[in-house]
C-alpha cells in the first residue's frame, strides 16, 4: 500500500472542480462512459495494429447501481492502468491541470469559467461533483512484470492511497460513492435518462440493468400446435454502437434513413421529406445526417432538433447559435471530434472549427437543394409548400445562402404556377410596370378572403402570387431590398388602378360638388380614427366601393405580430379607406334621390357590402346589415 498527497498549491481543489467545472452536474455520467469508450477503443486500435493478440472477448462497458451501498460503478474491458500510469494520469497530469485550473480562475469571471473547461483533461474528476469518494480498481492488457491490478481511492481531498487491487481481467472499473446531496443518481429512472441522452449512439455496448424479453421455446408446443414463448430478463443494451450517420451513404437505402429518424425522434409521426448524408475528412471530419422535416407554416427554432456529437458522445442539442438560425429547422446529427467535448455554447460559439463546420453545413444544404430541384423540379414544386419557410428564412439571414437560394427558390401564383425568381420576372416585366418603369408584384395573402380583389387583378391581365407564410412580409421586404426598381403590394393595398398606375386616367362623370356631396354621406357614424373616405374615379364595372388597406402601415403591424421589433404597432388600430367609385352608376342614383332616409339605407348598404367584402363586417353591424337587406328585398 502507498499513500500519498497530491502536489496541488491550493488547500482543498475539489470544492471549486466540484462548483465550477461544468454547468450541469448531470454530465459527469457522460465523462466516465467516455473514458470508459477510449480505454476500449484503445484496445481495438491496438489489435489493428497487432500490438495485441489475444482474444477481446465482451467488451460491454456496464454501469452498475447499488442503491443500498450508495455506489455507481461503471466497468469497461478495455485497457486497464498500470500502477506507473495511475500515478500518472490520475495523480500527476489529471491534477496538476486541475492546479492550472484553478490558477485560470484565478483570473476569470465566473461567466468566463466554461471557455477555459476544454483545455484541461479534467472529465475523471467530475465524478466528484457528485461523489464523496471514488475508487479505481484497474488491470493493465499489458503482460509481464508490474502488472498486477491497483486500487486507487480518494475521499476528494488532496490525499488519496494507492494498494494492490483484487480485479483479475484487464479494464477499470469506476466507484463513484454518491454523496447525500446527489442522491438522485442513484435512482435507476435517472440513470437510465441520463445514459439515453448522452450514451444513445457510444460506439461501444453499454449495458443497465435487465429488461424483458420474450424468446420461443421450439421444442415445446401449446394447445394449438404453437411454439411456446416465455418471458426472460435479458441485459439491457441501452446504445445503438452503429448508427446510420457512421455507415457509409452507398450502404443505406431510404428505409434506412427513415428508420433512423424514427429512432432519433420516435415521437415525429411524418416521415422526413429528404435527407443529407454529410461525409468530410477534409479540412475537418464532420458526419452526420441531416432530415427536411415538413416546415409548413410553422417555425420551430427549439431545442431537440438537431443533436450535435463527438466521436458519437453527445454534446447538446441546444445548437441555435452555433450553427445558423435558419438550419436549426432542420432535425438529425451532427458528429466531430474537431467539436471540444464543452456544454458551453459560447465555446463553442467562439470555436473556429465550429464556424467552419457550420458554414460547410450550411453549403451542403444548398448542394442539395440545388440538386433536387435540377434534377427532378416536379418533386421540388411538390416538396416546396412544406420547405418554404427554410429556404425563405435562410435567405433573410444568411447572404452566403441567399445567393445559392436565389436559382431555386421558388414563388407561386394563384393559379398554383411555380417560378424561379428570374422567371417570374420575366413573367410579368411586361404587363405590370407602372408609369414610373416600377414592376409591380402582386400578392395576396388570403386567396378566398381576397378573392375580390384577385379578381380585379385578373380582369385586367394581372398576375397575383401568393404569400400567406408567417415570415412572408419579412421576405417581401428582403426582396424588394434585392430587386432594383421593383415594388411588392397587397391586392387589397389600393383599388386596382392605383396599384399599377398607368399614364391613361379615368375622368369622373361627377362634378366636384356631387362629389362633395358623396362624401359626407359615406364618412357618417364611421370611426374617423380608423377609416378615411376618398372619391377615385374608376371604371362602371368595378364595385361602388371598395375598402383598401395601406401597404406599409399593414406589413409593419404583421411583421410586429411575429416579432419584427416594431411590437408597439401592434398597439395601433387597423387603418382603412373606403374608396368611393364617382363613375358607379349607384352614385348618380344616390344624389337624384329625394328622401334622405332611402339615401341613408342604400349608403349604408353600399358601405356594408364593402365591409363584408373585407371580413370588416361584425356582431350588430352584420345584424343590422341582414334586416336592411331583407326589407330592401
């Protein structure tokens, strides 16, 4: 036996390894599996190399709790310590980082503590964030002198003993004593949560526990002939060693990609639209699969989406920020040792390699996109409803991707037409520019709402798209700032003729002083704070009134709606004009009829028919609306 104190300047380290060394107590699980994983893949290496010849046999790491010793044991076969390499590993470098360590915060804020966690090979001691004491009990691979097995133990104070240990095969083989205050990890629920979060893809068996399982007996039979079955506990395999992102794209087929997604997101009932398999080497190793889920009109920028891995140990799935906000749309895996093993997100945020990563994610994404639609554009029309949101999201916020989007991104009129940008540009380059050499697109967001509309539009050779997405105004807005000498407005923004203005104008059958007569006669009981009322000389054959809506001032109150930093418009009433048309033939009959209260009724009617139009027309007004259109009837 030898006792003996490690050299650390500081009284007592563990108190601050076990306040500071990472955000969450929980990860200390996933540090001692991962040990437990390198001492084992070690040992594959080794037999690669022919440096070791004998039999592997189970090479299984299990965990082992024994809630009434108050112990969490993880044991792997892989290739154990000798007594030089315990006093090495564990007393020497392990803490004389955890010395520098101390001496780093020293000089830190606690804000600064989790950027400087990576640099020091600290992950055995954060067993200690949860355990009074920890034994080791090892036994080298290696043959020959020195060695015979060690037990090595500390109580979490600089002293610790180094003995003779009993293991006779080679491994390690972890004791974490937990303290009381800890004492959920040794609930089997919690272990078993914690090893499916952070072990569910380790590249080596990890085992908990037993489950059940049902095997047939074939050589007994039941009353109808059947084979037998019973019930046994089997070993619980809690990981999957070779997940679908480690194999390579030529050995998978599209129920393998499918089968994988169910296992990542077992409660997901739709089946992913397409996926990329992401395989570099060069100038990074990055693998991963990446799954278009069916956006539609939703945006989900959360957590649980996209699981980001080191050498299969997870790492988190808190990735917004680390990689581009529009990706995080996106589910799947993300593997890299070039990724630091660091729950800290502005690490990882501030990491080189991880903007790397990120932006040659980010171009895979587009190759694909890019891809799919040259080569098989009827499936991309089919697919693009439920992959707007991403593409236009991505266009908003990346420039890099908004480039590459621009040859694929689609817009769709309400005649369900595709187009790429450019197409649709020459698409309507002719008819709807206005007398200013301004193109006009049109768009509607409401195809049955604004049907009216529409179809003015349409009556005059019109183009209408259709954009009635979440983030649809904030792309409007990206697009009008792209486009030179180009304008996006609303069908419903202003009467037709005003949207698209030509050098040709309608003259008024009216004079000035019928229409000055019109006027006060429509703007009666209206609320002036929200309704204006214009006279615009239109066509016989458009409606008597129509009720239009400012196009900046509504696409400010919508953007606010989803959080477009102007969240004090929302505050503000919806604005409206009632624009009166002085060449409808009803306005000639108004002003030659002699009783005002028959004036007063078919104003009213008028007017309401607009507000019904517009969806304007509500509770007592619309009562009051259908008794008048009875009696008129």
């Amino acid at each position: 036996m030898q006792n003996g104190k490690i050299n650390v300047q500081t009284e007592n380290i563990f108190p601050i390894i076990k306040k500071f060394l990472y955000s969450d107590h929980e990860i200390f699980l996933r540090e001692i599996i991962s040990n437990a994983v390198d001492a084992t893949q070690k040992l594959k290496t080794l037999v690669a190399l022919g440096k070791y010849k004998e039999d592997l046999g189970d090479l299984t790491i299990k965990v082992t709790l024994d809630k009434k010793a108050g112990t969490l044991t993880v044991t792997d076969r892989g290739i154990g310590m000798t007594q030089d390499e315990v006093e090495k590993y564990i007393n020497q470098i392990a803490f004389s980082s955890a010395e520098d360590f101390v001496k780093k915060f020293k000089t830190k804020s606690e804000s600064e503590m989790n950027a400087i966690i990576g640099h020091f090979g600290l992950g055995f001691y954060s067993s200690f964030m949860v355990s009074d004491k920890v034994e080791i009990n090892t036994k080298t691979y290696k043959k020959g002198g020195a060695t015979k097995p060690i037990h090595w133990d500390c109580d979490g104070s600089p002293d610790y003993t180094l003995s003779e240990g009993q293991r006779d095969e080679r491994g390690t083989e972890i004791v974490m004593h937990i303290s009381n205050d800890a004492r959920e990890f040794l609930e089997e629920y919690r272990i078993l949560s914690l090893l499916k979060k952070y072990c569910k893809f380790l590249p080596v068996p990890i085992e908990f526990g037993t489950e059940k399982k049902t095997r047939t007996l074939t050589d007994e039979q039941d009353e109808k002939g059947e084979p037998k079955t019973e019930t046994y506990d089997a070993p619980r395999i809690i990981n999957n060693p070779n997940p679908a992102w480690k194999m390579k794209p030529a050995d998978l087929k599209e129920e393998d990609y499918n089968a994988f997604y169910r296992e990542l997101y077992p409660m997901v009932f739709e089946e992913p639209l397409f996926n990329i398999h992401l395989n570099v080497d060069y100038p990074f190793n990055l693998t991963g699969i990446l799954y278009f889920p069916k956006v539609k009109n939703k945006i989900e920028v959360q957590k649980e989406k996209i699981q980001l891995y080191c050498n299969q140990v997870f790492v988190t799935d808190e990735v917004s920020g680390i990689v581009p906000d529009f990706l995080t749309l996106l589910h799947g895996v993300i593997d890299s040792p070039d990724i630091p093993l660091n729950v800290s997100r502005s690490y990882l945020q501030s990491d080189s390699n991880v903007k790397k990563i990120s932006n040659h994610i980010m171009k895979k994404v587009s190759d694909k996109l890019e891809e799919i639609f040259t080569n098989d554009r009827k499936n991309f029309e089919a697919k693009w409803d439920d992959i707007r949101i991403f593409i236009q999201y991505g266009m908003i916020s990346e420039p890099k991707f908004n480039e590459r989007a621009k040859k694929f991104a689609l817009l769709k009129n309400t005649a369900g037409e595709y187009f790429t940008l450019e197409d649709y540009k020459a698409h309507i380059e002719t008819l709807q520019k206005d007398k200013n050499n301004t193109l006009v697109y049109l768009y509607t967001t409401d195809v049955d709402g604004q049907h009216t509309y529409i179809n003015a539009a349409k009556e005059r050779g019109y183009d209408v798209l259709v954009f009635d997405g979440p983030i649809d105004n904030h792309f409007i807005n990206h697009m009008e700032q792209e486009m030179e000498n180009t304008t996006y407005k609303r069908v419903d923004a202003e009467v037709i003729d005003k949207l698209i203005e030509k050098e040709e104008s309608v003259l008024s059958k009216l004079t000035e002083e019928q229409i000055n007569q019109l006027k006060p006669l429509f703007e009666k009981d209206l609320e002036k704070s929200q309704f204006e009322v214009k006279a615009e000389h239109l066509s016989e054959q458009d409606l008597p009134v129509i009720i239009t809506q400012n196009e900046y001032m509504r696409r400010m109150k919508d953007m606010a709606k989803i959080g477009g930093g102007m969240e004090y418009m929302n505050n503000m009433p919806d604005n409206y004009t009632l624009v009166v048309n002085t060449n409808h033939p009803l306005m000639g009959r108004i002003l030659e009829m002699q009783e005002e209260s028959e004036k007063e009724n078919l104003v009213k009617q008028i007017r309401d028919l607009a507000f019904l139009s517009h969806n304007l027309l509500k509770g007592e007004a619309l009562n009051n609306f259908v008794k008048r259109s009875v009696e008129l009837l």
